[in-house]
C-alpha cells in the first residue's frame, strides 16, 4: 500500500455518496461535499442525528461499501473523492480492496451482537488472518490471539468460550480485538461504546485510547457518547443531513455553536445529558 504522500492518513476532498436507486427506491445522497483530514495517531469522534451519514462514512473509510453487492444497497462515491493511506476510493478496482481492507480495522455498528455464535473467542479473532492466509503457522496465530485478548483485557480464558458465554461488554472487546488483529493503521469505529453497561463502558473508551497509544493507528470513532468522545477523540466532526455542520476539538465545537444541530447539541449537554441519541430539531432546523 503507497503511504500518503501528504502525511494525512484519512483526506475527504468534497465527498458526496449516494444510494443509487433500486426498485422503487429512488436514489438517496446521504453525504454532501465532505472535506476534512485525519492526523497520522489522531482520533477524530464521529457524531451526528439518527440517518446524518454516520454509518455511511464508516462504510465508505473502511471499504467495506465497495465489498457490498450492489443488490444489498451499496454507496457510491458520486462526487469529490476519499483518500486513505494514500488510496483513492472513488472507483478503487475491485481486486484492491482486500489488500485496502487489510490495513483498515472496521469495527460495525453492533459488532459485538454480530459475532458468529457457532465459533470460539479465539477462532472470531483468528479469523481475519486465517482468511487471508489459511496455512498461517498455527503457533505464532495462537500468540498473536492471546497478545489481543491481553489486549482488550480480557483473560485468557475466555479464549474457548462461545459469544453466548460473555457478556455484551466482553463481547465488544472480543469484536475490537478482531477488529485490530491485523494490525490496521486506521480504525473506522462505529458506536463503539452502544448498548453496553455504564460502567464497561468507560473500560471500553480507555481502552480505545490505551491501544491507539500503543498502535499509533489514526481512527473515526462514531459515538453519541460524550465522555467516550472526551477520553478518546483529539476533535470530533458534527454532521447533519450528510454535510459537516462543525469540526474542532469537543470544546471549539461547542463554544461555537453556528449550527442548529450544533446548538441543540451544547443545550442537551447543558441540560446534562451525557449521551446525545436523536436530538429532535423539527422539520425546519
Ligand atoms: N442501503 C441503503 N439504501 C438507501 N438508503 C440508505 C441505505 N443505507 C442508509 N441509507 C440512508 O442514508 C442515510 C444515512 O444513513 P446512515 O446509516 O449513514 O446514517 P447514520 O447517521 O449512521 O444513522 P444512525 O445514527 O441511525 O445509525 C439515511 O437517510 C438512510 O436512510
């Protein structure tokens, strides 16, 4: 993979996606004009309302977008252009994106109920490697195994268990673990930190910010969730209806708040909720 000859891991040159049309579907542009860069070692928090874009960005960063089948209701970079670690993902060849997928760790949207029930802790995280290489010595697969476990915190035990066994914070860290195995220079995660327990919760984010110490990787963390944007993210990007409504530190962000989505934002923090879901603007904000 070429490195990116301007130093910036993640650059959106006025990205526009959109759903093609499908059926009686007709297309939908969920992004509009993106432009914004990711530091080498920065972690940029994602977050906007509910159908803002969140997800298709992620999707798009980590190139899973260009391994959906078209019939699944796959994005498409129609404007402007992507470029992680130096790769153009607007019409990346087909045959690219495995090698493209390899240095970028994606970590979905309900990632830990996902994981395959049928399979141990420690085949879920063995197999992006297996995957890509099935005779990958067996010995030095097992280390690399128990090295992520250690990784996430979680002790070597649980390396036999089903995901049935683990509870739902266990299992995001099995779905993190999987998601770093292959040592990716970027992270594309997307709400990390939802649907489990307050108090795994803050383990989770520090452990976010532990690995991406460790790994020097760069990431895109989607969260609604303050504190976890707080101990994680250098800046966080707001996005609004597929446009970036605001970027800058958590703090510039809501000192400044030109936006509508943005205003709403700093007056539920005021009000003192930590987690933001589905702020309500109204039809007109
Ligand atoms: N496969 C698809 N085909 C057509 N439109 C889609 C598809 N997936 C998402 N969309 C639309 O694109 C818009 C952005 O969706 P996206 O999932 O990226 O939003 P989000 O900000 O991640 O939302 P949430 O916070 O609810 O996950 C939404 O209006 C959604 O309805």
């Amino acid at each position: 993979m070429r490195g990116a000859a301007h130093g910036y891991p993640i650059v959106l040159n006025d990205l526009s996606v959109e759903y093609p049309a499908r059926g009686a579907s007709p297309a939908y542009v969920a992004l509009h004009g993106l432009s914004l860069t990711v530091a080498p070692g920065e972690v940029l928090g994602l977050l906007g309302s509910a159908g803002s874009g969140k997800s298709t960005l992620a999707k798009v960063l980590s190139g899973v977008a260009f391994e959906t089948r078209a019939a699944e209701g796959r994005p498409l970079i129609t404007g402007g252009d992507a470029m992680v670690l130096g790769q153009s993902l607007r019409g990346i060849p087909k045959r690219k994106v495995p090698e493209f997928r390899f240095h970028v760790g994606y970590l979905p949207q309900d990632a830990a109920a996902a994981l395959p029930a049928d399979r141990t802790v420690a085949e879920i995280i063995a197999e992006p490697i297996l995957e890509r290489d099935r005779r990958y010595n067996g010995r030095a697969l097992a280390t690399r195994v128990a090295t992520m476990l250690d990784g996430v915190r979680l002790s070597l035990g649980k390396l036999e268990k089903y995901p049935y066994e683990l509870s739902g914070g266990q299992r995001q860290r099995v779905a993190l673990a999987r998601a770093l195995v292959l040592g990716p220079s970027v992270l594309i995660a997307d709400e990390p930190t939802a649907g489990i327990d307050l108090t795994v919760r803050d383990a989770v984010a520090q452990l976010i910010g532990e690995l991406r110490d460790q790994h020097t990787f760069s990431a895109v963390i989607i969260s609604h969730d303050l504190p976890v944007l707080r101990s994680t993210a250098d800046r966080i990007a707001v996005l609004d209806r597929g446009e970036l409504a605001a970027i800058g530190t958590i703090d510039e962000v809501l000192d400044d708040p030109r936006h509508p989505y943005v205003m709403a934002l700093a007056g539920a923090l005021d009000a003192g909720h930590a987690i933001i879901d589905d702020l309500d603007l109204g039809p007109t904000a």
